[in-house]
C-alpha cells in the first residue's frame, strides 16, 4: 500500500531546492555523487527526522524531537545523495548534503514498506546513543509529523548499517524494539572497551 508521505514545510523544501541550484553546495567535498551525477537532480520524499529521546529514564514514556527534514536527492531513478534540513531561529534553512550508506538503505526501507498492507506514515528516528536510525511507520497515518511519540503498534525498521545483534530491515513493532533498545542502553560497559565511534 502506498505510503502517505507528509509534506514538508515550504520554506525546507525551497531551502534544499536553493540548495540544488548552487554550484557551491553541489561541489561540497562530501558528496563526490552529487558532483558527477548526469542529468538533472530533483529534492523528493521528504521525511521528517525525529530524535528519540528518554529512552532509559525509568518510569518515563520516551519522547522524540523533531530536529529536521531530509530530502532524497535523486538523479534519474536512484537516490544519490540526501539534503538536510534544519530548524533555526529564522525558520527552515538548508543544513547539508551528504551520502552513504543511509541513503540506499532509506530508499530500501521505503520500497520495503510500501510493500506492506496497512497504511503508514514514514518518519526517520534516529538513537544517536546506539549510532541507529530507523525508519518510523507510523500507524497514524494523519499523525502532525512533527509531534507525537512512537505508539506500541507503530513499526521500526533499522537502516543499515545498524548496531551489532539488531537486523537491518526486518520491521519490529515499538513495543517489540523499545525493550531492546531500553537494555542495550542501560547495560553496563564490558571491561576495557570504549564508547563506540560514529560512522
């Protein structure tokens, strides 16, 4: 079933659109596909990028916050790179583009989903304590996109590369996945090892 996609606010998609047209965000060193790919290059599938938060606050519901909206930038019939958006104190403005391995990874996750019979809303979720994003389904469809909380029957998918001992892109229900990541946080460091490092 197709997915209902929420539009994004007016002033990110002309931010990233801005963005598009300017030689110098394009030549940006972090996004060598942007540079070479032929044709021209379109701001599509909006999703808004929530972070979650509260996770192991015991007694407390997990809350997200809304901290932008990203765009698949696609050339021809793939997806190259993304536009990030940001909320600032003048309103939406463009933040960055970047690519790997996220960006083919959403674009899955997406076909994967629309493959499902019930209808959705997708979010991005990201758990930075866990370096993990995933895509949200949200089970209310009409849901503000950028309010609210993952419901027990919403679905996660984790894109890849995901943490160790999680399958990227098998949809888990949150009251499935909450727990697990709820005791992945709060277990205590093994001996000897470091915080991980971002990708």
């Amino acid at each position: 079933m197709p997915l209902l996609v929420p539009p994004a606010p007016q002033p990110a998609l002309r931010s990233a659109l801005a963005a598009l047209g300017s030689p110098t965000a394009i030549r940006d060193p972090r996004t060598p596909a942007l540079r070479s790919a032929p044709g021209p290059l379109s701001a599509e599938l909006p999703l808004p990028v929530q972070v979650l938060d509260r996770v192991t606050a015991p007694g407390r519901a997990p809350r997200t916050r809304l901290t932008g909206w990203r765009f698949l930038v696609r050339s021809g019939d793939r997806a190259v790179a993304a536009a990030e958006t940001m909320l600032t104190p003048d309103g939406w403005a463009f933040s960055h583009f970047f690519e790997g391995p996220y960006v083919a990874s959403t674009e899955l996750a997406l076909r994967q989903a629309e493959a499902l019979p019930d209808l959705y809303q997708p979010q991005l979720l990201s758990v930075p304590e866990l370096y993990m994003l995933t895509l949200w389904l949200r089970e209310d469809a009409t849901a503000d996109p950028a309010k609210g909380k993952p419901a027990r029957n919403d679905l996660l998918v984790p894109l890849a590369p995901a943490p160790p001992g999680i399958a990227a892109h098998q949809a888990h229900r949150v009251a499935d996945l909450l727990p697990v990541l709820t005791l992945r946080l709060s277990a205590p460091p093994l001996m000897g090892m470091g915080s991980p490092s971002p990708a």
